[in-house]
C-alpha cells in the first residue's frame, strides 16, 4: 500500500492504539501518517464482542475498560441511551 499523500510505500507496523489494543497500522515513513487497514479495525471490533446477561427484567452489557476509558466513562457515571440506526448509542451525561 502507498501513503494516500506523497505515494510513499507504507511500512506495516503493529501499534498500541490504547493500553492493551494492538492493532496493524500502516505508517509512512515521509509524513509518518498513521493508517489502520481495515483487517486492524476488524480485529479491534472482534475483541469487544460481548454476550448480554439479565439483571432482573433488564439486561446489562459488560462495557470493557478500554471502551469505558475512551469516553471516560467510570462506576457512577450518568449516561444517556438511545437509538440510532438499530445500534444502541451511549453518552455520558
Ligand atoms: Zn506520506
């Protein structure tokens, strides 16, 4: 793949995206651009599949602490639910 920039030829890197989360990215070397290919993404998705589970009539969802940590979201956390095109949004208050 060549950088979407200068046409550079990308060299392939794993990287740490968040603590814990590597995924492939392809960096230039020129403008040292970060590129994640869509494998990356996939694999990065595939991590934070999750089963629900019932708490009496509702049913929870376990958020994975990375997830949690990119919205800032922490125990307590006020949140608003909706949705969006049949997926579940959730927005901290
Ligand atoms: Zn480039």
């Amino acid at each position: 793949m060549k950088c979407p920039i200068c046409e550079t030829p990308m060299k392939k890197e794993k990287r740490e995206l968040q603590k814990g989360i590597f995924a492939l990215v392809e960096v230039c070397p020129k403008c040292e651009d970060e590129w994640i290919d869509e494998k990356g993404y996939e694999a990065l998705y595939a991590l934070f599949t999750r089963k629900t589970f019932k708490i009496g009539g509702s049913l929870a969802i376990r958020i994975p602490k990375e997830i949690a940590d990119v919205i800032g979201l922490k125990e307590g956390s006020d949140v608003k639910l909706a949705v969006r095109e049949k997926k579940i949004v959730i927005e901290p208050t």
